[in-house]
C-alpha cells in the first residue's frame, strides 16, 4: 500500500483506501502527497519526523531511496516505531519532470506569504500538514530532512545545507549524519525561507536541507552511495538511535554573501559546469550585472555553491562561501 501511495502520488493519482496498517503501526493519507505513519508504541528514541522530498521536480535519487524505504517497512523488514510525515513536494513538478512549474517552491516556506499560483498554494498547504504535524506529536524531540539532489557536479557530491537559527544543531546529528556518508556542511548566515528552514524557525525542530548527488531522471541514479543515507532513514522510521561517525570527517563551511541576480542583463563569470565548492581567489570577478555592476573577490577567497545564472530576477544565483570549524 505504501508503494502503491508512493507511486501513484508521483503519476498525480489518488490512492485508496487513505488509511490502514503497516507493521508496528498504522498510516493516513493526509492530503496529496502527503502521508503520515503513527506507531502502535513509541520506541525510546523516537523522534516526531518530517521526510520531504520532490520538492524540486527533477531530483529523482531522494524519491527513490525514500521509496525503497516505505517498501521494505510494508515488506515487514522494518517495524514502525517513531511518527513519520511523508512528503512528496511538488507533484506536478515531479510529473513533468522538471525543477518547478512557475516559480521556485523551496523559496516560500513563510507564514506572511502573499504570492498566488501553483507553488504558493503548494507551499501553504505543507506548511499547514507540518504544523499539524507536529502539533500531535507535541511531546517528542522534532527533525525533518528534507532530500535533494543538487543540479551540478560537487566536490562534495552528498552535503547538507543548515538552515539559519539562534540556538546550535545538538551534536548527535552531526555524528549521525558523518555515519551516513555526508561529506560537506554549510551553515546559512541568514533567513532563506525554505522547507527545512521553516520547519527550524517555527517549529524549533532539528532540520537539513540534504543534497545527495546530482539530478538525473527517474532509473539513472546510481543508489549505491545513498545507502548509509536509508540507514539513517530506517534507524528513523523504527525510533532507533542511529549510527554515529565522527563529524570532524566532513569538511565545515558557511555562507558569507549571497549573490543575487537583479536585471535580465546578468551572468556568472565562470564556466556553467564549474562544480559546487570551487574555490576562486581574491580579485576573481564572479558576476556581472547590469543594475548591480560587477561582482569580485575580495581579500578572502570564496567557494561558490548552487551558481545558476536562469534564476528569476530577485533570486539568489549563487552563495559563496568560507572554510569554518567543526561543531565542538
């Protein structure tokens, strides 16, 4: 049933029944695209856990693994201990295959969101399945990761992106996510209004923003070095601790400015198929605008991640980045 869910969201059908049993628990389909598994009894380590992904279109490794996941808890290999919600993000961007259908959903996660449209409307109903979410697992510890796939190359191919707060990520999930095979950390330097940002901002929950290799379609990706990523998926379905690696084997970073595209007459100074994390020495002229003039290096070098010159007008083009220290 939860595959026959996972699929027919991802073609735009309606599923039936909308609600009934896994093992160790039971499931409901709280909207389109949106399930949530509840356990008979929590497990000690259970955690109220948002698992989103789709929410670009064409990044199909996440959708995958996370579709394997569901299969293998239906199969009766796993057993449900911990509350789950679901998430495939954009199902009409999925169903075309592409990043989005008119503007960018992982730039609207805001409770003041005016915008109208497809994605905005998208936007505000997750926000509300998240909220309600979380509402009815009031007393447990929150998380959500939310699963992406980057559209480039990377020197880091699987990273997590830390969404902006006050109060530091606990230490445990930088162990965990070390023993999941990831590579980089990046920790925003500002609001961004994305998903798991959301999720940290309102809710106070424990959120990443995982990209996990590169945008292929559907039967291309090669799910191989995901798999310490589905163990740390299923140690979460089952409310197991999970395995934990040492987080000083991922190289740390964080945002320093944003590099925002203001007129059509923009482009990025450097080739299209320069990979996340290249590193550009001071002077380096990174982009040219015709309202914000150039933009260069300055005395400390930069490394750029997710430069995308087509970007709508106001939108970030890319983020540049330094070198910072682990997590004590």
């Amino acid at each position: 049933m939860l595959a026959e869910w996972f699929d027919q969201g991802l073609k735009g059908h309606t599923c039936s029944p909308t609600e009934g049993r896994v093992p160790g628990g039971r499931f409901r389909i709280v909207a389109s695209g949106v399930l949530e598994l509840v356990p008979d009894s929590l497990a000690i380590e259970a955690r109220a856990c948002v698992l989103s992904v789709g929410v670009h279109g064409n990044e199909t490794a996440p959708m995958e693994m996370l579709g394997e996941s569901l299969a293998r808890l239906e199969a009766g290999l796993l057993h449900l201990g911990a509350p789950l919600l679901v998430i495939l993000g954009n199902p009409e961007a999925i169903r075309r295959g592409q990043r989005y259908v008119t503007t960018n959903l992982n730039r609207l996660f805001r409770r003041d969101l005016a915008e109208t449209g497809d994605e905005p409307d998208r936007a505000r109903a997750l926000m509300a399945a998240v909220d309600a979410f979380y509402a009815r697992h009031a007393g447990l510890s929150r998380l959500h990761y939310d699963l992406h796939t980057a559209i480039r190359d990377s020197r880091f191919p699987r990273f997590v992106v830390e969404p902006f707060a006050d109060a530091p990520t606990p230490h445990e999930h930088w162990c965990w996510l070390a023993a999941a095979g990831i590579q980089a950390v990046l920790h925003q330097h500002r609001h961004s209004w994305t998903f798991s940002h959301y999720s940290k901002h309102y809710h106070g929950a424990a959120t990443f923003t995982l990209e996990l290799g590169r945008a292929l379609p559907f039967g291309h990706n090669d799910l191989a070095p995901l798999a310490p990523m589905g163990r740390l998926l299923e140690a979460l379905v089952e409310g197991r601790e999970p395995d934990a690696g040492d987080p000083r084997a991922m190289t740390f970073f964080r945002a320093e400015h944003e590099l925002l595209r203001h007129s059509e007459a923009f482009r990025l100074c450097f080739p299209d198929d320069t990979p996340n994390f290249t590193e550009f020495p001071p002077g380096t002229r990174l982009a040219e605008d015709a309202v914000a003039g150039e933009t260069r290096v300055g005395e400390t070098p930069l490394s750029v991640v997710f430069p995308n010159a087509e970007v709508e007008i106001g939108a970030r083009a890319a983020l540049l980045v330094v070198p910072s220290p682990p997590p004590d």
